[in-house]
C-alpha cells in the first residue's frame, strides 16, 4: 500500500505536478487585490473621527423641574437606566401580567408601581426629547408605544399640528 502511494507522488513529481508555478500578469493581480481592498476599506477610513455624538436625553420636563433635588431620583441609578431601560420594563410587563406583582424596590429603597404610563411617564413625558431622541439615534423602534400605552400629551399634540 506505501508502495503505491510513493509510485503516486514519483509520477506526479515527474510530470511536474510540485513544481511553483509562475504568477502570470502578477502586477496586475496585486494591483486589482490592492484596489478591491481599498474600495472595501474606504467607507471606513473615509468615516473616521465623524461619528455623530450620541444624543443626551433631556431631562426637564414639568414634572421633573417640580421635583426637589433630593426627588430627582429614578427607579435606579442614571447609568442602569441608560443601558438596561427596555429590560427592566420588559421584566415589570412579565412580573404584572405573569405574576401579577404591582410592587418595585427601587435602589433607594423607595417602592414604584411597575407601570411604564404611571411611573416613567410621569416624569419623563417628552417622548420627542427623552425617549425618541436615543432611539432613533440607534436606530430602534421601541414597541412599548404600541399596545397599553397612551402616548403623552406632548407628543399627540405636536403629531395634531404635523398633520394639519
């Protein structure tokens, strides 16, 4: 069986099977690989350093300039929020519909009824300059708007006068 398989490989380094073979019109191949990669690499490159800064979400609304500086606080802490918002509302919906759990302990100990309309939206009613804002900076398109949900009155009423 080894017999056979050197008497392969003999015959095939005879015919010249292992020998380098000449890059024919190589310039011109290491050229065209030179172009694609800069046609691949130049959105990058052109788009360095122009990234548009993440939007800050505004935060004074009527509610909130209300509030003493000690009751500005959320549910939990600025940084959480930022990062975990959707999360969050999406356990509070498991927890009432699922569980049928009212209650939230937020980091300051302070009990919050779990509900996006009478919790959030009582301070952060401006869905234009707080939650649309970020999200369409991200490209998302949160679906909490769609269901219970009744928009804030801000927000219909400056959809009211686009539309007329």
């Amino acid at each position: 069986m080894a017999d056979e398989g050197n008497k392969v490989v003999d015959a095939l380094r005879e015919t010249g099977f292992f020998k380098p073979k000449k890059m024919y019109d190589g310039g011109k191949v290491i050229v065209g690989i030179i172009i694609l990669f800069a046609l691949v690499a130049f959105p990058f490159l052109y788009n360095v350093g122009k990234a548009a800064k993440a939007p800050e979400p505004e935060i004074d609304t009527p509610a909130i300039k209300k509030l003493s500086k000690a009751e500005r606080v959320c549910v939990e802490p600025r940084p959480y929020m930022k990062v975990n918002h959707m999360k969050l509302l999406t356990d509070w919906r498991d927890q009432v519909v699922r569980q049928a759990k009212r209650d939230y302990v937020g980091f300051t100990k302070k009990t919050y009824t779990m509900s996006l309309q009478n919790t959030c939206l009582e301070c952060h009613s401006n869905y234009d300059n707080f939650c649309n804002r970020c999200h369409t900076y991200s490209g998302i398109t949160p679906h909490c708007w769609t269901c219970h949900v009744n928009k804030p009155k801000e927000w219909a009423a400056g959809k009211l006068k686009e539309e007329k």
